[in-house]
C-alpha cells in the first residue's frame, strides 16, 4: 500500500521526503504542520491535481471536477457543484430519498437473521452504485472506470512512453470504456429530457440539464461538460461513503465496548420511535466521534495528491513548478506528534474537543482542504450518520459463530479510493423482536 511505505520512509527520512517516481518530481509529506503548509499557505500554487492519464481518456479530457485544471473552467464548475448540486438546500432536499434509501437498507438486513451477511457487500449495493442509474448498466460502467482510474498506467509516471499504452492495448481499451460510457449518457441524458417529472423531483442530471438551458453565463456547459460532472460526482461521491461506513462496523464489531455505548445513545435519543430522523443526529456526540476516530485511522482517499503551478519554497526547500506534491491523510491521522497513542481507535479523543475535519484542522483531512477540499462533505455526513444510527438502533451485531475479532482480515486494497479486500460477514439480529 502506497500510504503505508510513504508512512515508512517519513519514520527513516522526516515528514518531507522528496521521490523521483519515473520521470515524475514527488514530494511526500506526512505531518499536520507540513499538510497546513501544502492546503492553506501554498494552496493557490499547489491547486492542480494530477491529471492521470485514464482521466484524460474516461473524464472528457479531465473536463470534470477533479481532475480539471485549476482556472476560469474549475471555478465555474465548482462554483455550480458548491451552490447548485450540493449546497444546502439540495442537501437537505434529498432527505427523504436518503432516508427511504436506509429503510430499504434495514428491511434487507433484517431479513438476513438468523443468518450470516456479507455486509460489506450489502452497504456498497446501497451507498455506492448510484440508486435509479441501475437500470442504464451505470452500476457495471462505475466499476470499471474506478478500477481503470485506480490502476497503475505508465503514462502517469513515465510521460514520454505514453505510446507504450497503445502497444500494450490499454487505449484501446480505454477507448472502447469511453465509447460504451458516452452511449450510455446519451440514452441518460436523452430521457431525462424526456421526463415529465423534472419540477417535482430534479435529481443531478435534470438540475444540470436545466443549468445548461438557462445559463446565460460566458462559459455555457456543453453536454459532454455535463457527462463529465456526473461522472466525476458519482465516482467521487459513492464509494467513498460505504467505505467509510465498513469501517465503522469493522471497528465497532472489534471494539464492542464502543458498539455498545454508541448503540446506547443512539437507542436513548430515538426511544420507541424505531425511525431515525435527521432531526436526530446533532444529538448523537458520541456516534459523531466513532465516525471522526474512522476517518482519522481509514481515510478513504489516504494520500491526496496535488501539483504544483510554479517554483515554490516548502519547508526550505525549492520545489519547482509541475512537482507532485502528496499529503499523506493517512500518516497524518496516525502521527504521535499530533495524536496520542495514534494507533488506537479511541473515539472517546474527539469528546469534548473541537477538533473536525471540515479542513481547518490539519491533523484531520479525510477530505482535503482547501480550494481543492472536498465539496462533497455536507452531503456525505448525513447519508453516513444516518445509515448508521439506523444500523446501531435496530439490530444488535455479532461476528458469525466460531469467528473472533482477530480473524477480521483489515488488508486494503489500493485504488482511487481504498477499500477492505476482504468483506465484513455477520450476524444482525433485530432488536425489536
Ligand atoms: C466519506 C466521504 C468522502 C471522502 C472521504 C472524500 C474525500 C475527498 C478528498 C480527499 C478529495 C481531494 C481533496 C483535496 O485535494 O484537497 C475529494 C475531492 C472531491 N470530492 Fe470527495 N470525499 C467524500 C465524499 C464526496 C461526495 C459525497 C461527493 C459528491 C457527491 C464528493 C465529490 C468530490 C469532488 C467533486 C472532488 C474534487 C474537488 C475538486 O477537485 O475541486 N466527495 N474528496
């Protein structure tokens, strides 16, 4: 894993170490001084991030969120994700879609008892495959671009061989992806225009259609604009929350102390009412820190990459322009300079303390910081409180017989985001019977 031998080499070398991957300038750090340094002072100079080259392929030319240029195009995009597709109101606006997508959530895991579940399975069929797209194969299309996105290609190392990938097949391939992909937005786009429903119930794709419509900006979206955002908000935005979530209940299943005091509060705040509300989650401190004390050890996105627009001085040294500049999240969350006893799940730390990763506290950035940061916090949270205190609420969890905390097999699997390779398998039993 990637964060793990970075972490390595920052223990030898200090939490800035300098690699010359291929023909790439990298520069690695991993402490909270050095990441408020690369986020906040330098964040104008280092607001690119690397365009891989599957990106260039897939994403419309890098013409998404992520992966577009810092510059007039990203401002504006951004600006239209920030205030239009996950501002507040349309945050708050998905509440019943987020709650009725919980209810079915529940209902299929209550049905599973007595038996063994692969929850992990269960939560990524739920939280990361985008709802009402199955039906366009999007489910099948999403997977394969993050692991085409998440992949190694030489060309994102080694520039001058980007022929290589023609050689070994891998354009044709990606053009292939991009072929079925773009068909499949056509025939998406193409009903949502159709849809007669588009006032009652706007979801992303008609809110964009409508921008373009309307836009009378200098920079109007063109369509393959469009396929590009949704993309990028899927990809980004999906699997990110069931990881997280299967975190949660891998640490909770080997922490029951911690299972059975936030199962405590969560069962004490909702009482006989059985249905979580939003309403109810501002009260649940203690669930709150469980999921900032998983975001600390597991961020999902462990290493955020950026690179840099010109020469800058960082920590003394010169770091000329088009370096790669990578936060290690991950060995920040762990570094004992900043936490105590970094490597315990200790959720009780965050109690009291107002410590969040919302990007001022640069010993916490799951999600970045920064004009980079990620804008898709406020949407995420709820999804995650929700599902969760529903879980801790209605079912009481046990590893499956013969199984003990110490069989659960934490190794990740490395991507654009990271994941567990092996699922959590367990026992749900209601607890209304
Ligand atoms: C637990 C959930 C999530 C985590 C841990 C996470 C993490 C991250 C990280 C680390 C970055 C890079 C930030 C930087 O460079 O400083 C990022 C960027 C981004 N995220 Fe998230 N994210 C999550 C959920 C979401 C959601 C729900 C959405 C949208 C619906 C989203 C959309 C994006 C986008 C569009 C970017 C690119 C921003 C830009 O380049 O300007 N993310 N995220």
């Amino acid at each position: 894993m990637p964060h793990l031998s970075l972490q390595s080499l920052a223990h030898k070398y200090g939490p800035i170490i300098y690699l010359q991957l291929g023909q790439i300038p990298t520069v690695v750090v991993s402490s909270a001084r050095l990441a408020k340094e690369v986020l906040k002072t330098h964040d104008l100079v280092l607001a690119n991030h690397p365009q891989l080259y599957v990106a260039k392929h897939l994403l419309y030319n890098c013409t998404d969120i992520t992966f577009s240029p810092y510059g007039p195009y990203w401002r504006h995009i951004r600006k239209i994700c920030i205030l239009e597709l996950l501002s507040d109101k349309r945050v708050c606006s998905y509440s019943s879609v987020r709650e009725e997508e919980v209810a079915r959530l529940i209902c299929r895991v209550a049905g599973t008892y007595p038996g063994t579940i692969n929850l992990s399975k269960m939560l990524r069929l739920d939280f990361s495959e985008g709802g009402d797209y199955y039906r366009h194969g999007f489910r099948e299309m999403l997977n394969e671009v993050r692991e085409l996105v998440g992949g190694f290609s030489v060309g994102d190392f080694f520039p001058s061989l980007e022929f290589i990938h023609t050689l070994t097949g891998m354009k044709s391939r990606l053009q292939d992806t991009f072929r079925r992909l773009d068909q499949l937005f056509e025939q998406m786009l193409n009903e949502h225009l159709a849809s007669e429903k588009v006032k009652e119930h706007k979801d992303l794709v008609h809110s964009l259609l409508d921008m373009q419509k309307n836009d009378s900006d200098e920079q109007p979206l063109t369509t393959d604009n469009i396929k590009a955002i949704i993309l990028d908000m899927f990809d980004a935005g999906t699997d990110t929350n069931f990881i997280t979530l299967d975190w949660v209940m891998t640490e909770l299943l080997m922490n029951p102390e911690v299972m059975e005091k936030a199962q405590r509060e969560v069962r004490i705040t909702v009482k006989e009412r059985r249905v979580v509300a939003e309403s109810d989650l501002h009260q649940l401190q203690y669930m709150r820190a469980v999921i900032k004390e998983v975001l600390r050890l597991h961020p999902p996105a462990p290493i955020v990459p950026r690179e840099s627009m010109e020469d800058i001085i960082l920590e003394g040294y010169k770091i000329p322009v088009k370096t790669r500049v990578l936060v290690n999240a991950w060995a920040v969350g762990r570094n004992p300079e900043s936490w105590e006893d970094p490597n315990t799940f200790k959720p009780e730390r965050f109690l009291g303390s107002n410590i969040d990763y919302r990007g001022q506290d640069f010993k916490l950035i799951p999600f970045g910081a920064g004009r980079r940061g990620c804008p898709g916090i406020k949407f995420a949270t709820p999804v995650i409180e929700l599902a969760l205190a529903q879980l801790l609420y209605s079912f009481d969890w046990e590893l499956p017989p013969g199984t003990s905390a110490e069989d659960l097999d934490l190794t990740e699997v490395f991507g654009i985001s990271t994941y567990k390779k092996e699922s959590l398998c367990v026992v749900a039993k209601p607890h209304f019977l």
